[in-house]
C-alpha cells in the first residue's frame, strides 16, 4: 500500500513539475523601437514568440486629392525566428488605416547579440483605395514603415 502511493506521489509530481519545466524554456524579452514603441517577446528555440509591436506607418495618396495618413501600424505575429536576413513575406489582413482586409508586404531581419540582446528591422509596405464622391472615383493609398528595434532580457 505504501509504495503504491508514493508511485502515485512520485507521479503527480513529475506531472506538475513538466509545464513548469516548458515554461522556463521561454525567456520573456522588452525592448523599444527606433520610434519609441515597446517591442515584447518570448525567446524559445531559436524563436521570438508572441511578438508584439508598432511600426511607425506614412500614407499617402499617389494620385493627389487625399489628405497624408501618420501613425503606429500594430505588427504582431506568434512567432519570428531569429538570424533572420531580409526574409520576405505578404499576409492578407486588416491594417491600422483602413476598414478592409489589405495585402501587406513585409520584410523582416533579426539577429542575436553575443550578450544576449536581440535586434533587428521591420519594413511593412500595402496600399488600398478610398471612395470618393462622384461615386465611382477613389483615392489610392500607398504606406510604408520602417523600425529598428532592440530587446533585452526582461529582468
């Protein structure tokens, strides 16, 4: 009777101690962009998980006839691999500036201090249109952004 409840002890305790053990894998990091936006992270595996961002955006429309959009482009993806160079990719999303779903470019680089920080460089690129009266007629807009960032371990 005794040594089937200390397998069971010794069971539950392995159990619990297992999603302890995945959860230390993952080194929470903090950072700022060259724009001053707070860049979050989980560092696992080669991997940043959870990133989490915003990359200062300019709109404006290449045709004239439309007023020049500023501001912060939310970027977030569940994860960036680190060591990165000028890697390529379009996703099909609803941006910061517009009411519709838009194909946004981005080309991402990131590498690993020998200290331990992570830095690197964002560049989101997409455009879309706005209507305009006589109905038929619209504004195109073209954005671009671009960010620096660098990230420590938080402590």
């Amino acid at each position: 009777m005794r040594r089937a409840l200390a397998l069971v002890a010794a069971a539950v305790l392995v159990a619990a101690a297992a999603p302890a053990a995945h959860a230390a894998k993952r080194v929470p990091y903090k950072g700022k962009t060259k724009g001053g936006h707070a860049v979050t992270f989980a560092l696992g595996k080669g991997k940043m998980w959870d990133f989490a961002t915003g990359v200062p955006m300019t709109c404006l429309a290449i045709q004239g006839g439309g007023a020049p959009i500023s501001g912060a482009e939310v970027w977030q993806m569940r994860w960036v691999k680190v060591g990165l160079r000028n890697y390529k990719f379009s996703d099909y999303v609803k941006p910061s500036f517009h009411y519709l779903e838009v194909t946004r470019n981005h080309v991402i680089s990131t590498r690993k201090a020998r200290n331990g920080t992570i830095s690197g460089s964002i560049r989101v690129q997409y455009s879309f249109l706005i209507p305009k009266y006589p109905p038929g007629t619209f504004s195109v807009y073209s954005c671009l952004g671009q960010t620096d960032f660098n990230a420590r371990p938080a402590r």
